[in-house]
C-alpha cells in the first residue's frame, strides 16, 4: 500500500521520475579553467539554507596531502587523533560523501587536493539524511579521467596496546573504476580500574557493594571491502561492493569487593569476564539512471547475514569461606539477516527542486539464549518505513527548503508488536544579511525506534539484588528540534550562533525500577519525558588570515530537563565546551585538542563527558610521505564518570580510569599518492544494515 501510495505523490507532483540532489541551487557547469581559477585564487564560503559551499585558496592546496586535510580546515571539522578521523567540533555523527556516494575515510584520502572543485557542508542535513547524521559533507571533485591512487598509514602507541591503520589502492580506465581498502583499530589495555557502589534498601534492610575491580580489556574491529563501478557520465552509473567487519572484544576483570547488610560487612571477590565476535560480509548495490536533462532515477539495495557470538561470566564469591554469593554465566548466539531497499528521485525545475524518495530497513535476529533464568529461543524484527518529500528554492534574499513525510516503525518481538506511524515535516528558511551574514531557522519532527540491545528481553547479574534487563515494551521517541541561527563568515573569523530548543517524546531512559521476577531490583529501559535548551557557539578564527593559527571552538551553555513516568523531574544545567589549535607553517604541522568535561543527563545518569587532553606534531616530504608523533591524554588516564540522579531508588556510581592511556606517546607514518583522478561516481543514496545485535 506504501508504495502504491509512493507511486501516486511521485507521478502527480511531477510527472516523471527524478533522483535526488542535496540543495536548493543548480548544478554546477563550470569549464575546466573557471575550476582552475576558483581553486587558485579564492577560499570562500557561500551560505545557503541548509549548508554552506566552500573552496580553497593555493596555501590550502599546496599544504594538504588529500582531500582530508583539505576537510580540517573547515571551522567546524577537526581531526580526532584517537580514532584518526575527521569529526565535527560540536560532537555528533558525521556523513562523509564524494560526489553523493558515501565516503570511507580511506576514499577521502585517495582524492588529490587538487581535483576538488569544492565541499559542501550540510549543518542542516537533507531529508534524506536527517535520521542517520547530524552533520553531511559532500566533496565535490572535478571530471572523471583515468587515474590511480594508493596509500598506507598506521598510528601505534609504543608501550601500550594502540593501533589505528589502513591502506587503500584504486584504479580508474575508461568508465570502470576499481577500489580496494582495508582498515583496523585495535586497543589492548592491562591496566584500567574500575570503582563502583550500589546502595540501596530492600526488605527493611539497607544494602551497600563497594567494589574496585582491575580490568584487562580490548577490541580489535577490522574492514575489508572491494568495489567495482561502471560509470557513463549524463547517462547511468552502476556499483556493486562487497565487504566484510570483522569484530571481537573482551573483557578480564578481578576485584574486590565489601558488601554490607545493615551492621554487617563481608569481604567478596569478584570475576568479570566478557567475550563478543562477528564476521559480517555486506553487499551493496547501486544503479541511478538519468531521466533527460532534469530527472534521474536511483536505486540501492543491501543486504547482510551473519551471526554473533556474546558470553558474559560475573562471579561473586564470599573471600572468608569461598561461598558463592552469585554466578551469572550467559551465552548469546544471534544470527541477523538485514536489508534494506531505497528508491529516490529529484525533478528540476527553473527556480527550485523537488526530491522525494522512500526506504525500507528490516532486521530479523534470532537469538539462541541461556542466561540465570535457564535457556530459551526468541525472534524479533524490526521494520522501518519512510516515506518523503521536499521542495528548495530561494526568492529573492530568501532560501527556503519545505518538506513533509511519513515515518512507520514495526517492531516484533515475542512479547509485544509495537506499531507506530509518525508525520516527519521539516522546515529550512534562511535570509541574507549584509557582509557575508546569514539568519537560518530550521524545525523538523522525527521518531527514533530503540536499539536492540534496549529492547531485548535478555537478563544478566550485576551485584547481589540487581540485575540488567532489556524492555520489550520499549516505545519508539518522537523528537521535536527547533533552531535560530546567526552566520558570519569572513577571512579570519567563521562563526555560528545557534538558539536551540528540542522536546524529546517517549526518550529512552535507563533507569532503576523494582524487579518482579527476581523480587529484587533491575537496570533497565523506560519512556520518559525529556527537553533540552541553549545557546551553541561553534567555529574558527585565524589571527594571521592563513592557516599559520586556527583557534577552533565550540561552547554551548545547556539546560536540561528529564521527566520520569512515575512524575519525578531532574534538572542540569551545565557549559559544553571543545577547543582545537592547529599551525602549518611550510612542512610542519601542530595539532592541540582539549575539552573541560562535565556532566550532562543520560537517561537517568549524570555522565561526565570524555576528557581530552591531546598534542600532535607532523612533518611532511615531498606531499606523499608524513610523518608524526605526539602524547594523547597529557598528564592524565583517560577518564569516565556516571552517577545516578537524585531520587533513584538504587545510588549508583562508577568510576573508571584507563592508566595505560595517560601520557600516552605515539609515533606515525602515512605515505599516498594518486595519479590523475579516480573515476568518482554520482551515487545519491547510501545505507547501511543494522549494527550487530548484543546486549
């Protein structure tokens, strides 16, 4: 019936079948020496509603090795030294795309700085995107030509366990382009203590578990894939790729423990032990299609199978006489089939452009379980549904983009079948003021389904008295964003002021409830009422108008409020904040990161942000080969707080401090090179199966 619905809005509203694009304004028609001429002689930002195009001046182009370092550059994107990736300054999820294919960093890395016209930088996302990124940048590059590229780089600390690496090698000829990448991130750490309390009355008696556990932890997440294009310009563009994600991790811990019932206090021992695996091959097809000169069909379909394997062993054990206290062993063996299926259009007109599309996800998990509570089977599936469309243009001084659209969420599991349907309108309007200066508002409803491990029905120990459970019952949350927005962007100075005000329906809160089945008490997952409010002020200012200083900076004073079903209210307020220097003079580079942690509401936890503390130096040779060295985590062990709220029925606190991080010094290497210019595919949608389901 959606489809037919579909078929009905595309044919009435245009008449044809069209692909879709990211922005209100026309595509681009610029020769190959009005290219030239914007990359030598300008860098520059355009503002529009939902995004802002940048170009890059000769100094930019002649210190950048690829288009990642290109990306750096930009006022709100920073280079995350732990994972070796760009991130956005303001936190949150980046999509990176090329020519509206999306991006593996190793892709970004294979571009030649000089074969980008420009990036797009979407801080409003496209309908398309606005549930799966808060933030998009679409590199745009110049024509296809034939070309190779290849590149390795790895990042290693010297006296712990920390590996980041990849290598990538492309070849383009004549309308075939072939890509092969891989990349791993392994953490190994011997030396992270954990304290955590529980305190609580149960009974008539009051309960206290004070433990300090010694863990020895890691994870190592490896990716393979292959790809293979064929592409006829203004015509059509086909891709099959084929990956594998191989991930496994585990935990080792050993404590020690003093746990009290009223007056009496007994000394425990404790084992923690977790192991988690998968290997899951992907494969992603693409065909778009153009349609004449203003209309394009796209098609993508992805599909995954695979099984993941998950044991939990917690023992607690009196340390006088060696008497069990309690035994949790757990085994999950979950096989996972996801698809997903989108098709999407655009028509162009004279003054604007409508883009609909609809896309469907479905992941069925059958689980094979055995936990405290004995062995069972379950299956569930989730279904997700979404169904939009948008109209973007400008008149006269104002951009606008306007869009409605429907989003169902079916989920199904052994105890319930959760339906729900939700409109997802959206609204982008945006006015120039004088001197590169902008006004933007932008309001958007969303709905969000819980995660698997939310929703699961699994039961693991914790302490004595507590257990962690999933909720069945778990409801999808409707979220309701609003922002007004001030941009300046000038030669030294790149800043946005943004007033935001978001209600969360339904917000998936973990807290502590009293536990029926063990007549105890469960960590577990309800609705609740949430809403948050504030000013943001994000962006970079260069001193010398160059890149010889960049200050970047993000500072967001928040107040938030969270409501919970049986009528209990929590308040916060606190000041986000995140700052970056950065300095390239001729062949040298300085990077320096650092952030003022605090706490912020998560679900029914305050939770104190990740510490940052991290200094890079680099030297380039001859534009190919780099090397670096640095300290991450200066003067500190990497460092994470949680402590409930007041009122909770269970006070709970745990600290954790990863030693082996403080001071931790690497060294790195990263050698690249291209040759003329990979054959880069318009792709208009980019999906993704669901992540592996654990608890």
């Amino acid at each position: 019936m959606l489809y037919r619905l579909y078929t009905s809005i595309v044919f009435l509203m245009v008449g044809v079948t069209p692909a879709l694009t990211f922005s209100q304004e026309k595509r681009d028609s610029l020769s190959t020496k009005e290219i030239q001429e914007v990359l030598i002689k300008s860098q520059r930002k355009k503002q529009f509603a939902d995004h802002a195009n940048y170009t890059f001046d000769k100094e930019a182009l002649e210190k950048a090795r690829h288009s990642k370092d290109l990306l750096t550059t930009l006022p709100e994107l920073q280079l995350d030294p732990i994972s070796n990736t760009v991130t956005s300054i303001k936190g949150g999820k980046v999509l990176f795309l090329i020519n509206g294919i999306e991006a593996s960093d190793n892709q970004i890395k294979s571009i030649a700085p000089t074969n980008v016209v420009r990036v797009e930088y979407f801080d409003i996302p496209p309908a398309r995107y606005s549930q799966r990124a808060d933030t998009v940048v679409n590199i745009i590059t110049k024509n296809p030509e034939v070309g190779y590229s290849y590149g390795a780089d790895v990042t290693s600390a010297l006296t712990t366990g920390f590996v980041n690496g990849s290598a990538y090698a492309g070849y383009t000829k004549g309308k075939n382009d072939f890509g092969l990448e891989y990349s791993i991130n392994l953490r190994d750490y011997d030396n992270r203590i954990v304290d955590k309390i529980y305190d609580y009355n149960l009974n008539g008696s009051h309960y206290n578990s004070t433990e300090r556990q010694k863990d020895h932890f890691g994870y190592t997440n490896q990716n393979i894939a292959l790809r293979y294009a064929n592409v006829v310009p203004g015509n059509y563009t086909f891709q099959a790729k084929g990956s594998v994600s191989m991930l496994s991790s585990f935990n080792k811990g050993l404590g020690q423990s003093i746990f009290t019932q009223d007056n009496l206090a007994e000394k425990h021992s404790t084992i923690h032990n977790s192991n988690s695996a998968y290997t899951a091959p992907t494969l992603d097809l693409y065909y778009s299609k153009n349609i004449g000169k203003k209309d394009e069909l796209s098609l993508n379909l992805i599909g995954s199978h695979y099984t993941t394997n998950s044991s939990q062993f917690d023992h607690e054990w009196r340390t006088s006489d060696n008497v069990d206290v309690f035994n949790n062993d757990m085994n999950l063996k979950a096989k996972q089939t996801g698809v997903v299926g989108e098709i999407a259009h655009t028509h162009q007109f004279e003054k604007g452009k409508l883009s609909s599309g609809y896309r469907i996800s479905n992941t069925s998990i059958s689980n094979d379980l055995v936990n405290l509570l004995g062995s069972s089977h379950y299956d569930v599936n989730y279904l997700e549904q979404y169904l939009y469309t948008e109209y973007s243009g400008k008149w006269n001084k104002l951009g606008y983009r306007v869009g409605i659209g429907v989003t169902n969420i079916h989920n199904k599991s052994a105890e319930t079948i959760q339906d729900d349907w939700a409109p997802t309108p959206k609204l982008v309007l945006s006015y120039d003021l004088k001197k590169n200066q902008s006004l933007r508002f932008t309001s958007s409803y969303t709905s969000n389904s819980p995660w698997a491990s939310a929703l699961s029905s699994n039961v693991t120990q914790i302490v004595p008295n507590i257990v962690q459970r999933g909720n069945p019952y778990l409801k999808s949350q409707h979220l309701f964003k609003n922002n007004f927005i001030y941009s300046y962007g000038g030669k030294k100075l790149d800043v946005n002021v943004n007033a935001f005000y978001n209600i969360v329906d339904k917000y998936f809160a973990q807290i502590f409830e009293t536990d029926a089945v063990t007549n105890g008490y469960a960590l577990t997952y309800q609705n609740a009422g949430f809403n948050e409010k504030g000013i943001q002020i994000s962006g970079s200012y260069k001193p010398f108008g160059t890149q010889v200083l960049v200050i970047k900076a993000f500072v967001q004073p928040v107040g938030m409020s969270l409501k919970l079903y049986d009528g209990r209210k929590f308040n916060n307020t606190f000041i986000r904040s995140n700052f970056a220097l950065t300095s390239q003079f001729k062949n040298f580079g300085i990077y320096y990161n650092f952030s003022l942690p605090v706490y912020q509401i998560n679900g029914a936890f305050l939770s104190l942000d990740e510490n940052q503390n991290n200094f890079l130096v680099s030297y380039n040779f001859k534009q190919n080969l780099q090397i670096y060295t640095g300290a991450y985590w200066l003067g500190m062990p990497s460092h994470y707080h949680n402590k409930t709220l007041e009122g909770s029925i269970v006070i709970n606190e745990r600290i954790s401090n990863i030693y082996n991080n403080k001071n931790m010094f690497v060294l790195g290497l990263s050698y690249n090179f291209s040759s003329g210019k990979k054959l880069q595919i318009q792709k208009k949608l980019n999906n993704s199966t669901a992540p592996a389901s654990t608890f």
